[in-house]
C-alpha cells in the first residue's frame, strides 16, 4: 500500500518552543488549528509525488524550460522561477519577469512579440502573456486551476495548452488568442474514462506534452487511452474534430516525451528511456517508424524543442547534477552550454553570505530555507533547490524551499527584510533570523544551532535512515558523494540506498554491486526495496550476493500479472543472501478488516510465518494508524522492532524528504559496521523518529531488552526523556496498547524528562512514543512522531495473550486469501496453491491464539 495523502486534523494550537527555536516558533507558528495539504490540491490524481516532479514545473536554480527565437539566434528559457532572455554564444543574460510567483514553461509566438508562460503563485497556474517590446505582463487565465506547456500555433491566433479545469484532470484544451486576450477555451478531446485498469494513473483519461504541426491543422501529444503503466503513448489528431486520436509510438512514458514535430512536419523530437535507466533524445516520424536514438548518457535529457530551421535542439540536460541548458547541432552532434555567468536583474539585487555554526562557532552543515522581501524563495546559483510536498495553508502560503550548504553559501537576494532559517538534524534546534538587506551593504547572516543532547544514560546511537532512493526519475542526478552531501547537512550518519524499479526503469540499478560508500562520518549503503502493491513494498538490507529480479509481482496488463511469488518467498530469497527483511510506508489510515474496500497487505502473514525483522512504524504512511496493527502483532506475543525511513526519492526538486527526515536511531555503540547495525534493528534496539528523539529505561532495561518479572508481577522504575525540534504535545508510555504515563508539559515543549513507577501485571510489552495531532511547518511530515521500539515484559513465564487481536488478525487474513483466491492470472495451478496454502497457514496461527484463553 503505497501512500501519499495528508490527512485533514484538528491539531492543537501550536505552542512557543524556548530560547533559540522562539523565532521560528513564532514565525511559522499561529494560533490558528494546523493543517496538511498536498501542494496544488485541486488536481485529482494518485500518487502526487510522481506527476508533481515529473510533470509540473519546479523551482530549480539551474535552467527548467527553454524555447528558440524565431530567428533561432537567442533562447528564452526558465531558471530560478524567472524567464530569461539570453543570445546563443554570448554568457550574459537579461531576467524579463520576476513574479510575483514563479515563471515556467515559455514559448515564443511566431511573430517575435510575445511570450506565453505559466506562473505558480501560492494556489494555482495560470497562462501569462509576455509583449517583449513593453514588458508588459498580461494574465490570460483566472480559474484557479493547473494550466500547463502553453503553445502558440504556427500562425499565432491560438494556443493549445494542458489544463486541470472543470475536472481536477489533465486535458488539453485550444483556444484563440487576439489583442492579449484568451479565447473561450474548448477542449481538444472529449472526456473519457478507459477500462483498464490503473494504479498509479486515474481511471480519468489525461491528455498532456502538446505541440502543432506546421500546417497548424493538429496537435500531437501523450495520452493515456487504455494505458495501463506510463503516462500515455505518442499521438496526433485534429482538435475538436471528434476524431479519435491516432497513436503512432506506444511505450512507456513518465510524463516527459514532449514529442515534439520538426519545422519539416515530418520527424518527431521525444524523450524516451526507452531500454534504458535514463532520459534521452529519440526521434520518429508521424508515421511512427522505427525510433533512433539522437543522444545517449547516463543522464537524463529532457523538455527539447527544434530550432526554427530544424537544424539544431536545445534541451535541458542533468549531466552535471544540477540543470543546465545545451543547444545541440542535429547533423554531427556538435553542442553548447548556454551558461548565464553576467545576470542581468530586473531589479536590484545584494549578495548576501549565509551560514549556520555551532556553540563553538564552528561551521554546520545545514539546510536553509531563505525567503525574500518579495515573498519568494531563494537560493545560490549553483545549489540544489527543493521543495516540501506539502504546506499548512494557515501558516504558509507556499510550500517550503530549500536548500542544502556544507558551509558558507552566497544567495542574491532583493532589497528589503529576508528571513533565513536553518535546520542541522533532529539533533539541533532550528533557528531562524531576519535580516535587511540593502543595495551597497552586503549581508552576512549567521544562525547558530544550539544542540539537543539526550541524558548521559540514553545509549549511544548511530542514525541513519533505511529508504532512500538516490535517484527515481528526478530533477537531478545524484552520485554517492551528493547523497553524502546531503547526509552531512541533515546530520545523518547512515543513508540505505533502496534500488527500486520506476516502472520499467530501475534507475541505480547499476550502483548495486558498489560495495558500501564511507566518508568520515556518513556511510552509504546498497539496499533494494521489492515492489508488490498487491502484498506491500518489502525493504530488502543487506543483501550480500545480487539483486533480486524481476523486483516485483502483481503488476496487472503485464508479463508479471501473477501475485506469486507473494512476500514470503521474497523474505526467504533475500534471507539466504543474509538480509533483514521489513515491511515498509504500510498504512495510511486504521485498518478494519471487514470495512476495506480491498485486503491483501501481507504483514500479518509474513509475521505469523516468522519471515519480518523490522517495521517502517515512523515512514511515508500514518504513524498512528501502522502503530495501531503494530500494536496489535505485539499484544499477540510477536517481537518486531521499529526501523524508520524516509521514502525519499533524493533526486527530486519537489521532494519526499529530505533524507533523514524519518529515521531511526541505532544503539550499536557508535559503529556503522553493516552487522552491527543489523544486530541494533533486528534486535530492536531501536527508535525512529520524524523529529523527536527518545530514551527510555525500566529498571535499567533499553528498548530490545526483557524485562523478567515474578508471577504476578510488580512496580517498575521507568525513566523517559524527550528532545525535539519542534514543539511536542504528547509524551506518553504505552504497555500493551494502553498509555499507563504521561508528560504533563510546561511552556517549554521541546525537552522533557520523565521518573516514575507503573505496576506490571502481566506479559507483554512497553514503549515510549512522542506525537502531535497537527503538523508543524518545522517538520516535512503529517505530523511529528516518535516511538521506541519495546521493551518486552516477561511476568512469570506467562505468554502474552490478547484473543481479540488474534481474531483481528484471522477477519484480516480471511480478506486476503479471499482476494488471493479470486485471482485468475497465476501462471499456473501451483503458483496458486503454493500462495493459499502459505496464507492459510498463517491464518491458522491466529486462529490458534485466538483460542489460546481457551486451553
């Protein structure tokens, strides 16, 4: 169960942290209830993280977007949010808008005049209008919707473009365009649902990347018609024609084919990766002959467009990490980086140093969030800039943009009061400063971190985060040392490197036999993460021989439809190769058996048949609604640690992160040896964490540990202690699923230590959890969350019984082999039965414990 919704709460009031985190308490703080929502809500599609980054223009330091003059000599193109104006061959370049919000995706009419674009302020995208001899801005749309990839037709009269209004869906609609002002916009095609059916696509049909033929008379573009996977196949038709479209290359696409036709109206310009892992230029026909490659790379290349006599491409390159922009010859290959080294502004514009130390004044790596006087976000020309997935309309009116710099780094900035905040781990507080900037006096912001230190009795931990994926089709192109990069500046000691497949593609694939990666303080390791939406994703650490293929099963409208093998065969293959095995980002909401639309997650089966070493309990999924089933496996006697990971996919500009924002901290004793940190997780000997950090003791036991306690039991001594960055609301203890010690907290609620004695009267388990009901703007999650993993309880030799979660668990496994044995697309008879015979037995184990009270 793959998750990315935001749940609507009603959260506490935020309340004012202490000393140096009182600025950022106060600044993205309110009275107000706070509340999670998705960036750009009004679209109506799953899976947000992939059409966001892959589809919607982002804030990116380097160049986005790009089109040709009409005499081909100059390009304009997106970079930092602004349209620029810049000539082939010479390095300086002119900024020709500058919000208020961001700017993306130009195209130049075909008389030179003009310039249509699209501009993300706070809520919605809207088409814009450039007149380059005047500068004026014009808006062209007003319905609050997503308008996307405008483009002018060959004779300037009208636009087709991609939009989600009147629908919550991606469709492409046509419109004239006369004296600076839009036309009543028609859609190009009727709306229609396929009958396939899809799971990371609506069943809604989208139409998307469009672009003319010269004669003006139709549009090609992507579409989903009866796609199953990819975000559709190349096609062409006549707008508004009623005439269904013709598609003349069908692969897998990830929204970025941007097919584009030649001034000859014959070839056809697309991005493809085609048998590949990343992005390249491939060119066809209108007839859909065979495709050729035109570039090649490890790298992604992507948003191309022709030059005006077909001779050249310019495109979008990540070759280097960060975005750059090429113009490239067709004939012979020859090409040219545009760089923009002299910046022309449209306003003034002040150099400003930025950095973050310690209490000794010692440089911190860290990731700042600058925000300008001019209500935008802000970074160096040369960093990486990324965005949160998600925002507290209430407190923000954007999501917020970051960036990561390991010392000091120099950000333009424009006149006026600038806000800088800095974060360095869950191990600091974040602190926050406003500055004047002022042309001729050029600022120098320095924010000191004060450190979080838990007591001299919490164990010694190792942090690291056990699902990343270095790269998955983002803006950027990640290596090991940027990923360290980032690892540094968050504070993390420790990064999983879960390959995964993308679809079709398995973009680190090749990274897999590279051995572990160490710098001083940050090791890397090569995991993979096994995708089954029909059992749930499994993390696979440690594999010590290969990677395990195909790396998924249960893909309906595919070669791989069967649901066999099913995650256990999967936990005894990455056992063999000595791995850990966990379930990870599980539930996004409580689980009731009888009321899912839909039950196959295998949890409770693989944990009955003994295959789980660990749980995401902290990770891209509900916290409290996966501690809930956890709480439940525990109450039934199960030892299964906590582990935590992010879900990041740390190549994106809209990010699911950044790493290091679910972790989990290791009690190794300090080492980042690959068995010794397999030992601490499997062992329990856990906390994760999206904020908080924990300890706990009872009666000197640490989380992993078995407390043994007489018949009958007794009072123990528990000791608890707290330290968050961000305000805290609850601190509980809670023995076998009920709280039994709370926190009451003062004005300060970002450190707590906690002393007493609760009674044990029977077997089972504690831990200790930190939770808020809302969001806080200081952590890139739902809401912050943090949980030990048990300490067992052993009261006389007595096993720990709960017969209302073992019948729980039988409903739930009754769901899943119901739903297993309706499926007709096992390859063969023995595929089948191997899988219910497996489930069936699991089921067996809770239908014996829900009678143990019995015997």
């Amino acid at each position: 169960m793959r998750v990315g919704s935001y749940t609507n709460r009603q959260p506490l009031t935020a309340n004012r942290f202490s000393l140096t985190a009182l600025l950022v308490a106060v600044a993205l703080s309110s009275p107000a209830f706070a509340a999670r929502e998705p960036v750009l809500k009004q679209i109506e599609l799953p899976h947000a993280y992939y059409f966001r980054e892959m589809f919607l223009p982002q804030l990116t330091s380097g160049p986005s977007s790009v089109d040709f003059a009409p005499d081909g000599q100059s390009l304009i193109y997106s970079m930092a949010g602004s349209l620029w104006l810049q000539r082939i061959g010479d390095d300086k370049a002119e900024e020709l808008t500058h919000g208020p919000g961001y700017d993306y995706q130009p195209d130049w009419s075909p008389d030179g005049s003009q310039v249509v674009f699209v501009r993300h302020d706070q809520s919605a995208v809207e088409l814009w209008l450039l007149n380059l001899q005047t500068r004026q801005q014009t808006r062209l749309t007003t319905a609050k919707a997503v308008n996307l990839q405008p483009r002018f037709s060959p004779d300037g009269r009208r636009l087709a473009y991609v939009s989600t209004a009147g629908s919550g869906h991606f469709n492409l609609f046509v419109a004239s365009l006369a004296a600076g002002k839009l036309g009543a916009a028609r859609a190009a095609l009727p709306a229609r649902e396929s009958a396939i059916a899809r799971y990371y696509y609506s069943t809604h049909d989208q139409a998307i990347n469009p672009s003319w033929t010269p004669d003006g008379k139709s549009l090609v573009f992507v579409a989903n018609h009866e796609v199953a996977y990819g975000s559709g196949s190349i096609c062409t038709a006549v707008p508004e024609s009623g005439v269904e479209p013709r598609c003349f290359i069908n692969e897998e696409t990830s929204w970025r084919a941007q097919p584009e036709v030649a001034p000859d109206g014959r070839r056809v310009l697309y991005s493809s990766y085609q048998g590949r892992q990343w992005h390249q230029l491939w060119m066809t026909t209108l007839d859909g002959d065979a495709t050729l490659p035109l570039t090649f790379g490890d790298f992604d290349i992507t948003q191309a467009r022709w030059s005006p006599d077909g001779r050249r491409v310019a495109y979008i390159s990540n070759e280097g990490g960060n975005t750059s922009l090429w113009v490239q010859e067709v004939v012979g290959g020859k090409r040219v980086r545009i760089e923009a080294r002299q910046r022309q502004y449209r306003q003034a514009m002040v150099q400003t140093r930025i950095r973050a130390i310690d209490a000794q004044g010692k440089a911190l790596p860290a990731r700042f969030s600058v925000f300008g006087s001019d209500q935008r976000s802000y970074g160096p020309e040369d960093h990486w800039l990324h965005a949160d997935d998600g925002l507290d309309p209430q407190r923000q009116h954007e999501e917020t943009r970051y960036f990561h710099c390991m010392d000091d780094c120099t950000v333009m900035l424009p006149e006026g009061e600038a806000t800088v905040t800095a974060w360095h781990g869950q191990d600091h507080l974040p602190a926050r400063q406003t500055v004047r900037v002022e042309q001729g006096k050029p600022a120098v912001v320095e924010l000191k971190l004060t450190a979080l230190v838990l007591p001299d009795w919490a164990p010694r931990a190792v942090t690291a985060d056990l699902h990343v994926h270095m790269n998955y089709g983002g803006h950027y192109r990640h290596n090991v040392q940027t990923l360290a990069q980032q690892a540094r500046a968050e504070g993390l000691d420790v990064i999983y490197n879960t390959i995964v497949n993308k679809e079709q593609r398995v973009p680190d694939v090749a990274h897999f036999g590279d051995g572990t990666y160490r710098q001083p303080g940050i090791t890397i390791f090569q995991a993979q993460e096994y995708h089954t939406s029909f059992w749930g994703h499994l993390g696979l650490l440690g594999l010590n021989d290969h990677y395990l293929t195909p790396g998924f099963s249960a893909y309906q409208h595919s070669a791989l439809a069967s649901p066999y093998p099913y995650n256990g065969v999967i936990a005894d293959l990455a056992h063999a190769q000595g791995a850990l095995v966990g379930y990870v980002h599980p539930y996004d909401w409580e689980i009731v058996p009888s009321k899912e639309k839909s039950l196959t997650h295998a949890l409770p089966a693989d944990m009955a048949m003994g295959k789980v070493d660990y749980l995401e309990v902290v990770g891209f999924s509900d916290h409290k609604a996966t501690a809930s089933v956890w709480y439940r496996l525990l109450n039934l006697g199960m030892r299964l640690p906590t582990g935590s990971g992010t879900d990041a996919m740390a190549n994106y500009a809209s990010l699911r992160g950044p790493v290091g924002m679910n972790r989990v901290y290791l009690h190794s004793n300090g080492s980042t040896d690959a068995a010794a940190l397999q030992v601490a997780l499997k062992n329990g000997r856990t906390v994760a964490s999206n904020g908080p950090q924990l300890a706990l003791q009872v009666e000197q036991r640490n989380p992993g540990d078995m407390l043994t306690l007489p018949r009958g039991g007794k009072r123990v001594h528990y000791r608890a202690a707290l330290r968050s960055p961000a305000a805290i609301d609850h601190l509980e203890i809670v023995q076998n699923g009920r709280v039994v010690a709370t926190h009451r907290f003062g004005k300060v609620r970002t450190q707590a230590d906690m002393e007493g004695d609760i009674t044990v009267r029977e077997s089972g388990w504690l831990v200790l959890r930190a939770w808020n009901e809302g969001a806080d703007p200081l952590i890139f999650d739902i809401y912050p969350y943090a949980t030990t993993s048990p300490i067992y309880l052993d009261v006389g030799g007595k096993a720990t019984q709960s017969p209302a979660d073992a019948a729980y668990f039988v409903e739930w496994m009754d769901r899943v082999i119901s739903a297993a044995d309706g499926r007709t697309d096992y390859n063969d008879a023995r595929e089948k039965q191997s899988t219910l015979d497996y489930l069936r037995a699991a089921r067996a184990v809770y239908a014996d414990k829900a009678l143990a009270h019995e015997r």
